[in-house]
C-alpha cells in the first residue's frame, strides 16, 4: 500500500494511547517524516458520526452486541477509504490510535462474538490493509479505568462505562492476540508516571522499522543507477 507506514497503538480505558501517539509523532517530525495522527472510530466526518452513536453515554436504548460490532465495522469503512488507504499511499507514517485489534478485543474477547465473524468483517473494512507495528500498552484494568480521561462527553462514555469482568476480557484479549502475533503486536507495560520510558521502548521498534525502509530505498536506488 504505497510507501507509507501504520502504527497503532492498542489497549484499554486510561493506558495512555493518544499521549504515546502524540510523543511519536513530535519525534518522527523532528526528523522531518510526514505524519499523520488519526483514531477510530474517527477521523473523517461520517465516521466521527457514528463515534457519537456508539459511544454516547446518554443513549436510553440497549445497544445489542451484533450492532455495535456492525457499527464500528462501517466506521472503519469509510475512514478506511477516505483517509487511511490515501495517506499511505501519499507515503504518510500514520500513527493511529486503535484499529482492528481493538475490535478483536472488545466485541470479540469483550462481548464474546465469533472471532470468525469479526475477522470476515474486519478484512472487508480495512481493504486488507494491516499495522506494520502494533504497540499494546498494557495497564492493570483497575488502574485504567481510575485514569479514564471524561472529556469528550463529560463523563465515562458508553463503553467505559461496562463492568470490570468485560474490561477484564478485552486485556486478557489484547494479551492472547500479541501472543499470537509476536512479530507485529509489541506488548509495552505500564510505567508509573513514567511516559518518556514507555516513548523510549516505542522508539526502539520504530526507527527499527523506519530504517529497514530507508535501506531498501537505498538499495533500490543502487540498483537503478
């Protein structure tokens, strides 16, 4: 897909995705890369739509799980197509806070849905394209939760707000899948006030991935001439 590159950071409530994902991206545009910092559900206009509809803390309505899954299935979608697929084809780093694997941990390890069924949708919604790397960021489920930032709705969103047992699963799910995808799925444990240790391990796997690009370039480029 192009010459660009897909981070991802995973995890549950309060692990510290977005402030990982913000302290790469000021440190791969120190070094002039052209970064592009986005989240799901999210990131383009009818997907930050249907972000409201799943995670609204204020809707009456029972969510049944099926629809839930269906409609993170059909934010991917469209922010796949309009955003993701054209940014990495522009050669873009992308530093994305959650993707499939969030998907595979909540509605499926959380919610207990065919894990089957969601990787049928997941490849139709993400257009088979996958994180060169995945950073877990592993945190214990009661600590994560105490940490959950309320801004966005001014409390604890539809999703947070789910029982202890189910953030229990979707960590022992994230925890399955990087043990079944070691080479891709780098699990980080939590530091304690401790974000620039945390930033330093991510960096090591990053300029790691980012150099072996800029050698097959060079390569490529001996080749030519």
């Amino acid at each position: 897909m192009g010459s660009g590159k897909l981070i991802t950071f995973e995890g549950i409530e309060g692990c510290g995705k977005t402030t990982q994902r913000d302290m790469l991206a000021n440190y791969l545009e120190g070094k002039d890369f052209k970064v592009l910092r986005l989240r799901e559900p999210g990131g383009v206009e009818i997907s930050e739509k249907i972000r409201k509809v799943i995670l609204d803390p204020e809707t009456k309505s029972e969510m049944y799980n099926l629809t839930e899954l269906l409609l993170f299935s059909a934010a991917r979608t469209q922010f796949t197509k309009e955003k993701l697929r054209p940014a990495l084809k522009s050669g873009k780093v992308i530093l994305q806070d959650r993707y499939y694997d969030s998907t595979n941990a909540y509605q499926g390890y959380g919610l207990g849905i065919n894990l089957d069924v969601i990787d049928f949708l997941n490849k139709i919604a993400t257009m088979g394209i996958r994180p060169n790397i995945t950073f877990f960021l592993d945190i214990p489920v009661e600590l994560g939760l105490a940490k959950t930032i309320k801004a966005e709705f001014g409390k604890k969103d539809r999703i947070e707000r789910k029982s202890l047992n189910y953030h229990q699963k979707v960590r022992e799910g994230y925890l399955e899948i990087a043990q079944k995808e070691p080479e891709r799925v780098k699990v980080i444990p939590y530091a304690e006030n401790s974000p620039d240790m945390v930033h330093k391990e991510i960096v090591k796997y990053v300029d790691e991935i980012l150099n072996q690009g800029k050698k097959w370039q060079k390569s490529l480029q001996e080749i030519v001439n």
